[in-house]
C-alpha cells in the first residue's frame, strides 16, 4: 500500500510543477519581503521551468531545467541588470537540471550522461554536438535530476539521488556524491548517505563542501527535516536510509543501524521545505555581516497539509557552527497558495543575488543599496 501512496504522491509532486497563473511581467515582487535596504526585480523573463544556474566569467548565465528539456543562455548585453536574450542552447534532453562552467565549455547533467558543451559561448545560436563524458549513472527518473558543480579540486562533483523515498540498493552510486575528472574518468564516490541533495557550495576559506539533503517523506508533517550537511573530507556517511536528522530513526531501516554511526546534519532545515540550491556570499555589494554566509532556496513543500518554503534562508555561520537561521526573501507562498518557488541562488561579479524560479519562469535579481 505505502508503494502505492508514494506513486500518488509523486504524481502530486509533478503536478506543483505547472507553470504559475502570473506572467513574467506581472509578477507580484511587492509580496516579497526583504531585510532594509534590499529590493528585488526581474532579472529574466520567459525563462520557463528555471533552475539550477552557472555563470561565465564573460557573464552569460546558464540555466538548466528538470521537466522542459532545455538548457538556456541568458544575456545581459548593455549591463542594465535586465537580461536582453534567452536562448535555447539545448533541447530534448532528459532532465538536464545541473549545469557547470570551466574553460569555455558547459557541463550539462542529463539523469545517466554528463555533456560537454566545447566553446558554448562562440555558437549559442548553433551549438555543436556534446561531447558525452560518461553515460554510466543509473537511470532511474525519482530524484534522477542532478546538480553538479565544479570543486576546488579541479573534479566535477555529482550527486546520486535515491531511487525512492526510502530505500536500499546493493548499488553503492545511489544516495551519495560522486566525482570524477572532467575527461570522465577517475570516477570515485565523495560521500555517501545522502538521500538527494540539489545544491552544494564549498566554503570560500576552508574549501569545504557543504549541501543541502531533502528528507523523506511518509512520515507526517513535521518529520523528518531538510538538512544542511559539512562534509570537510572524503569518506563519510550521513544517515540514509538508516537515521533522518541528528537522532531520527528510519521506522523501515533504523533497526539495522543506529544513528550514532553516522555524520549528523550541522542544522535542520524544516520538515518537507525541499532546500534546493545554495551558495556562500562571495560578493561585497551586501552589508559585511553576509560574507562567507550561506543563502538556500527553498522550493516548498507538496506533501504536507500547511505548505512550507517557498522562499530563501541565510545560515549565518562562525566557523562550522550556525548561529542563526532565518528567512531572507519571502512572499512566494500566499496563505496556502504559490506564485512562484525558488530552485538556485547565484552571486554575481558585483554583489547582487540571483534567484531562479522554475513555477514562475523567471531569474530574479535582489541587490542592496544603503
């Protein structure tokens, strides 16, 4: 029966997916509520099904999409803070969420093969065939879609959702961060426990990686929560499918191990919030006290009675230790309804944050000025 309700569920989640009733240059931006000082505009429109995000040192922003197919280039010519030109670079592919960018060439995740785009930025208009660095990860759709990045270590992190809500598979690449060189060898596994994460950063001064993990769900509203996760070495494990949180046993799974054997999360994120991408504030435009501090999206949660999310956090750290977790943007969830739900935040050169929306379709820009 759970297999059943889960099939459900997961055809409910589909469904929060469908574009939001408002257009792109209708956008309520005045229900969303900023700390002084900081404002919010449209960055991009039309950008349908927007979510994980790259930037080019030249400043061509790279979009990816889960349900659409597509990956997109997004233009800001005249250096207005208004994008000009979204382009279609890509089309037809299955579930390219991740995109990366190093050396002229975009790294595209689809669910089983990693492309590579060669000297995107010279043919955006008539792209040449990828290159395909690997074709060798499971091709299971649930949680399927990836978000990679390139580390400070030069390799291409990629991360191994759960095939399932909960479960456990002989298969050691599921529920885990891979990596691999970005020819598409040397392939070796990061971390492992780690039932789907879609955002990872690592720490501007320590070169550490931290990320965010969606929990499971069937087990009621408030349990278990999204987490944020310090992985500083190689080699650890962070729970799934056995323990949820710092303490939270698996009611199929605990019984096998105790939560004592593993890396507990550094915060709780909220029960079903969905803690999509995140990233550490490299810029200077926003005031000192954001330096080196972690922004999340929150996507909002599908499978709880009172919606959560829709908006996006700030974890303020000093050293590995959070001393404060609050709410930075808000207003997408009205009451019990969206308009919008935010998937990526990239920093760009001169300080501002973007955000990406994939119900709304579109990128957003929150600045500050004193």
């Amino acid at each position: 029966m759970s297999a059943i309700v889960w099939s459900l569920w997961s055809i409910i989640g589909l469904l929060c997916v469908v574009p939001s009733a408002y257009s792109a240059s209708a956008l309520p931006l005045d229900k969303i509520k900023l700390p002084p000082g900081f404002s919010i505009s449209i960055y991009a429109r039309d950008v349908p099904d927007a979510r994980s995000m790259t930037l080019s040192p030249s400043g061509t922003l790279f979009v990816g999409t889960r349900q659409a197919g597509k990956v997109y280039a997004i233009l800001d010519r005249d250096h207005d803070n208004i994008a000009e030109t979204v382009t279609t670079i890509a089309q037809g592919l299955q579930m390219p969420n991740g995109v990366a960018f190093h050396n002229g060439a975009l790294y595209v995740a689809e669910v089983n093969r990693i492309l590579r785009y060669d000297n995107i930025e010279a043919h955006l208009t008539d792209p040449p065939p990828p290159v395909v660095l690997t074709d060798k990860y499971p091709r299971d759709t649930h949680h399927g879609w990836k978000f990679i990045r390139l580390g400070p270590d030069g390799l291409l992190y990629v991360p191994v959702g759960a095939p399932c809500n909960i479960c456990q598979r002989p298969d050691e690449r599921y529920a885990a961060i891979t990596r691999l060189q970005l020819d598409g060898t040397g392939f070796e596994i990061f971390a492992r426990g780690i039932r789907n994460t879609v955002g990872f950063d690592w720490h501007p001064e320590t070169k550490e990686l931290w990320f965010t993990d969606n929990g499971r769900d069937l087990l009621g509203d408030d349990v278990p929560p999204d987490e944020l996760n310090h992985a500083p070495k190689p080699g650890m494990h962070f729970g799934f499918p056995y323990c949820h949180s710092k303490d939270i046993a698996d009611p199929e799974f605990g019984a096998k191990r105790p939560c004592r054997d593993f890396v507990p999360p550094v915060l709780d994120l909220g029960p079903h919030v969905a803690a999509l991408g995140m990233r550490f504030y490299t810029g200077t435009m926003f005031p000192p006290v954001y330096r080196n501090q972690i922004f999340i999206a929150q996507h909002g949660s599908w499978n709880r009675s009172k919606k959560i999310g829709y908006r996006v956090m700030r974890v303020q750290l000093e050293g590995d230790r959070v001393l404060e977790y609050t709410a930075f943007a808000e207003g997408w969830l009205q009451g019990e309804k969206a308009w919008g739900r935010p998937v990526d935040v990239q920093v760009m050169p001169d300080g501002a944050l973007l955000v990406s929306d994939d119900y709304a379709g579109a990128i957003y820009r929150i600045s500050y000025q004193k």
